[in-house]
C-alpha cells in the first residue's frame, strides 16, 4: 500500500490530535480519504449548479444535492397546484408538489420526464401540466413529447 506524508498546520494540530485519538492511526487514512470525497463531490456539484435543497414536508423534513429546472403555479377546480421541479447530480428529477388551499406537500422521484408524464392525480388526470414537462425536458437539454397509444 502507497504511503502519504500529510503536513498539518500548526493551527490545526489539535483537531489532528483528537481525531487520532478517537480513532486510531489505522482510521485517519479513511477519515482523511472521505473528507476528500466530500470535498471533490462538493465542489462538482457546485460546477454543475447543484445546491443542498431543504424541503420541509408533511411529516418530516428532507434535503438533496439538486438544481431547480422548472416551476409552476396554478389552480384547478378551486385548488392550488404548486410544483417545482429538480435535477440531481445523479439525472434523476425531484418534482416537489404543494397541493389544495390547505395545502399538503409531497415529492416524486422519477428517471425521466417520460415517467414523470404518467403520474396522474386522482381523478386520472396528468398530475403535471405540459409545459411544466417541456421546462424539464428543455433544462435537460431535450424536448418533452406526449407520447400517443394509438
């Protein structure tokens, strides 16, 4: 196994020192080896426009690596529909919905905006508008088309 020489700043030798004992001179290499992938995955993501995104939910609270491609507002039959959509660093899209007047605040997952096309509410309806799909599609550096069963 390759061996490395880390030079710790003076400032920093504490921390070096804590964490030695926590963990053990065996530890540090893959203490110091995830913090380095953090670090690269960090600053990728940052390249690629992608944020922490913090969405607070019903029940629970849940955050991401994502970068908002899509939004829209509108109401049908009297109730708010509310849907911002997201890529992730994985190409995978979080559509986050705030739903009704009293409004109740879910996500979906999908792996494309085909898949996110066939969502439907509950009263068999496309639970996106279109043009909401085609802001997705053309973020992702496509084109959304409604796919027909003819």
């Amino acid at each position: 196994m390759p061996q490395r020489t880390i030079y710790v700043k003076e400032e920093h030798q504490k921390l070096w020192e804590e964490a030695k004992e926590l963990v053990g001179d065996d530890s540090l290499s893959e203490i110091v080896a995830e913090g380095l992938q953090r670090v690269i995955d960090a600053r990728k993501n940052a390249e690629g426009g992608f944020q922490r995104i913090e969405l607070e939910l019903d029940d629970r609270a849940v955050a991401f690596q994502g970068r908002k491609v899509a939004e829209t507002d509108s109401y049908l039959d009297d109730h708010r529909h509310y849907h911002v959509a997201y890529v992730t660093p994985k190409g995978n899209i979080l559509i986050y919905t705030e739903y009704g007047d009293n409004p109740f605040y879910f996500y979906n997952v999908y792996k494309s905006v085909n898949e996110a096309s066939k969502k439907m509410d509950d009263d068999n309806e496309p639970l996106y508008p279109y043009h909401f799909l085609n802001d997705i599609a053309e973020a992702m550096g496509g084109k959304h088309f409604e796919e027909l069963d003819i």
